[in-house]
C-alpha cells in the first residue's frame, strides 16, 4: 500500500468518525462545506474543545440531521471525542 492511499484511508476513516459524532453517514458529511475540525484554545495553548462550523452553503437538509448544531452553524465536541 503506498503513503498516498495510507492517507486515503486515513482520511475515510476519520471522516467516518466524524460522521457518526454529528449522527449522520459519511456521504452526508463529505457533501457540508467547513474548514475541518478546529481546536479552541487558552491563551497558553491548552485545547479546551474542538468543534465544526458549518458554512452556509451547506445542504439544509442534513444539517438539520445533526443534534446538538447551534445557531451558527457549529458543532462541538465532547472532550475525548478524538482519543483512541
């Protein structure tokens, strides 16, 4: 297996995480529009959450799939959400 498809797989993988944290498939995730999961952080680095923020082109109809989604469009996560 090369480093590129590694990656792929990776990639669907995580995708698939994701995807079951916002409780939608991973067809729906990969079709929303974001810039990835970010971290929000104290002024000395600590991570506090990390969350996603859906842009407004997004489909209408699977972000209303997703529980917990505010007004902004943004979804946190829970702390451990990431952690193997």
């Amino acid at each position: 297996m090369s480093s590129r498809q590694l990656d792929d797989l990776y990639e669907e993988q995580a995708d698939k995480h994701i995807a079951e944290l916002l409780g939608i498939t991973a067809d729906e995730y990969q079709q929303l529009d974001h810039d990835g999961i970010q971290d929000e952080t104290s002024n000395d680095g600590l991570v506090y959450r990390h969350y996603i923020e859906f842009k407004d082109t997004s489909p209408k109809n699977i972000l209303s799939k997703i529980a917990g989604l505010d007004a902004n469009n943004t979804f946190y996560f829970e702390p451990g959400s990431f952690v193997d």
